[in-house]
C-alpha cells in the first residue's frame, strides 16, 4: 500500500486534482472493486459512489455482461480503424440504435472516446457546414458561464468556468460567452446571448452550445421555458443548436436525453459517459437530417477529422450492451423515480436545516447549496470552504460526492448511479443530513 501510495505520487499526474495534496496526502483513495452504488477501497472500506463516479456510471458498477460483451468483441475483432470508409458491423448497430433513441431529426453521428473531443468536433463539423455552403465567416461559437464542455482546445473555450481556462494560457479565438439562466433567468440569459449575437455580427455567429442542465457547473437548471426560447433564437439567427447531453444522456435526468424535457429539438447533441456507463471511453457527435443532408451533398473529399478511436468496435460492442441494460432494466424510469425521492428528501433537508439555500434536482442530477443565510441570499466566505466540508463529512461516513465553489458557491451536487433503490436513496440522505448538520454546528450556525 505505501509502495503504492509513493509510486502515485511520483509517476501519477492526476486529471483535475490538486498535485500539492497528491505529494502532501498522497491518493486520496486507492479503490479495487465496484458494485452496483458502491466502490470498495484496498483497506476494505466501502463508500456509496453518490457521484456514479464522473456522472457516467449510470448502470453502476460490476455488471460483468459488459465485461463479457468487451471480451467477445476482442476476441472478434479487438480493433479496426473506421477512417477511408472501412467499417464494421458493431459500430453500424450502435449508430443506428443511437440514431433510434435520439430525437427524431437526429439520425447521423460521429463517433469519438469522450466528450471534449465530441465538443471539438462539433465546432469543427459545424464551421465545416458552414464553410461547405459558402459562409466560413460564420465561424464563432456562443456559450454560456458557468457551462462545461471539456478540457480539449475547443471544449476549453467554450467553457463557461474561468478556473478551467488558465492552463490554456489563452483561448481560442471566436468562443463567446452570456450570461446562464440559472442566475439571470430565461429572459436575462436570452437577453445577454443577443446581445453578444448582436455585437459579434450575427453573420459570423456558427452555433450555440450548451448543457440541458449545467452539470459541473454546480447542477444548474434552467427554467422550464428556457430551451423552447433558445430554439426560437437560434431559429431567428439561422444558428446552430448544439446540446452538449454528455451528462444529461442516456437517462441520467430520467429521461434517455436531457434535453426531452423541453420538447425541443437540437441540431446537434454531444454524447459520451453514460453511452458505456464508464466501461469503455466512448463519446460522438449526433447531427440533424438537414446537416446531414449538406454534408453528404457539399463536402466533397475527404472529411479530415477523424481519431484512431472513431468508431472504435470494442467501445460499441460496450455500448450496445450498455444500452441493453438501460432499457431492459427500466432504468430511466427507475431515475425519474428514485430522482423524485432524493429530490422530496432535499426540500425535508431544506426545512429543517438553516444552511441549505437551494435544492434542486431533475432524475438522478441533484443539488444542495449551501448558504450562510438563505433568506438574505447570504453566501459563506469561500475561505471557509463549506462545501469542501461537508464533502469531507461524507467521506468519512462512507460517501462520495462533489463540491461546486466557483463564484463563491458551496454546492453539493449528487449523480448515483440509475440503480439505485429506495433504501439506498433513504440511507444517501441520512447521511447527508448528518454531515450538513455536523459542519452547521462546527461553523456555530444554528441548524
Ligand atoms: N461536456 C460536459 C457537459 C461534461 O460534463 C463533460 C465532462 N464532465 C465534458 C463535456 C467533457 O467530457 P470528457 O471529460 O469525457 O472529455
């Protein structure tokens, strides 16, 4: 275990973490094994993985079909490329599975591992569009604050979260961001995205993107007229509306893509995590019939775009049977529902405990801000670093969660697995009420 401990410390660089902490503390923990809701570590310790670790393990851990699935299709066929129209049949089958549960004018994808490089690769298919009929000034790409899309070069930009953009050094030119609906409403937000349309040049404007719900961001969801009035702007501006659903697909907001709570229909949809559950990197780019349809008339030559991983047959294999496993178990159902009970558990958390601001929650994405005094809209100091503690407080009793702090917020998000049951969902609040109320009374607020 030491040995290991040390090795991590220097031969790991680890993703998004604090490499300080890493040589101070070492790993945080070193897990080895997973099933259903729970991750187990190497000292035996359980925990209840409230986080389906990166919001992506949607059918939870263990499920050995998909094992079995990865290991038919290696045994198959490990691996061949996609590029030069060379294909195979387990990538066919997703796609035309995927193109089935998408929304109806999505029917076409493009396949990547992840999703920053399923947000590049829209920007790029989107200036491509619009360069193939004549118009490569429009080119820009409007996002929202607070939004996340991805740490490749792109999804960076687009990104809403100035925490992500340092490493970058600076951004790629043509992103633009206004203001998020979550704070300043659907008519604030509609407001603030016409007005950078207006002041770039809405002839230079390329697409819109942003989350169904804004996951990283801290689980901020917009009002429920919000995305119907996106549509009528991107219609207005003849821009393209891209849902970035790598968070909210595949049943994680208890329905099979976010954005189906609005009715509405993209352009374009980014996918990834819950398409293999996590077991095997998977992400694309879903577009329209009517984008499809200038692609396949007015691009001529070759499409330079494309990963080794496009279309890669093990990752589909994966997803397929992933995607099994969500409709034959119910599990989108089974979101909405157990969403409904941690949500109903959140408002009991609310009126009992002083420090809770806000609770929020669609499905299985949820959220509970943290407030000094909610009445006067009153937040901690950020030194005090609230949220990181009740984080901390759940940890030591066994569950895993994720603070939001961007901005001065102290935001508790949650993302279970769609697994989850009633009994599971009832012990996740108990214990969330214990560690709220436990750093209430160590600030000495009463709670
Ligand atoms: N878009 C959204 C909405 C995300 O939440 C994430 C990852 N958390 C990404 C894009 C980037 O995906 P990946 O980490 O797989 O590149």
């Amino acid at each position: 275990m030491d040995q290991l401990i040390e090795w991590d410390k220097k031969h790991f660089i680890h993703p998004t973490s604090s490499i300080r902490d890493q040589q101070e503390k070492g790993a945080k923990v070193i897990f080895e094994k997973g099933e259903g809701i729970y991750l187990t570590d190497k000292n035996g310790k359980k925990y209840i993985d409230a986080m389906s670790s990166l919001w992506n393990v949607n059918i939870g851990h263990g499920r050995k079909e998909l094992g079995e699935a990865a290991r038919q299709q290696m045994d198959q066929l490990a691996f061949s490329s996609a590029f030069s129209t060379f294909s195979h049949e387990p990538t066919i089958q997703l796609a035309k599975k995927i193109a089935d549960l998408a929304p109806s004018n999505l029917n076409a994808i493009f396949f990547t591992s992840g999703g920053s490089e399923s947000n590049d690769s829209a920007f790029k298919l989107v200036r491509h569009y619009w360069r193939i009929q004549g118009q490569p000034e429009r080119n820009k790409i409007v996002s929202l604050k607070r939004g996340y899309h991805g740490v490749a070069a792109g999804a960076t930009s687009a990104t809403g979260i100035p925490e992500f953009w340092d490493m970058a050094g600076q951004l790629q030119s043509g992103f633009v961001h206004a203001a998020t609906p979550y704070w300043e409403g659907t008519q604030g937000s509609i407001k603030s995205i016409r007005e950078v349309i207006e002041a770039e040049g809405p002839e230079t404007i390329a697409a819109f993107i942003a989350e169904p719900i804004q996951g990283a961001g801290g689980v901020l969801v917009p009002p429920s007229d919000y995305f119907q009035e996106i549509r009528k702007l991107c219609d207005d501006y003849g821009i393209v509306f891209i849902a970035d659903e790598v968070i909210t697909g595949f049943g994680r907001t208890g329905t099979m893509f976010g954005l189906e709570h609005s009715g509405v229909q993209p352009d374009m949809m980014t996918f990834a995590k819950g398409v293999t559950s996590g077991y095997f990197p998977l992400g694309g780019v879903i577009v329209s019939d009517q984008i499809h349809g200038v692609l396949k008339e007015k691009s001529m030559g070759t499409l330079f775009h494309g990963f080794t991983y496009s279309g890669h047959p093990t990752a589909a294999a994966v997803a397929l049977k992933n995607i099994e496993i969500i409709e034959k178990e119910g599990l989108v159902e089974n979101s909405r529902k157990m969403g409904e009970l941690l949500l109903e558990g959140f408002k009991k958390l609310k009126a009992d405990l002083q420090i809770i601001g806000d609770v929020r929650g669609v499905g299985l994405l949820g959220a509970v801000e943290l407030m000094e005094d909610p009445s006067a809209n009153k937040r901690f100091s950020p030194e005090l670093k609230v949220a990181g503690k009740v984080i901390e407080a759940l940890h030591q009793r066994g569950v895993i969660c994720r603070a939001v702090a961007y901005e001065g917020t102290d935001i508790i998000c949650f993302s279970p697995p769609l697994v989850i049951k009633e009994e599971e969902v009832k012990t996740l609040l108990e214990k969330l009420r214990e560690a709220i109320s436990e750093v209430a009374q160590e600030l000495s607020v009463k709670s």
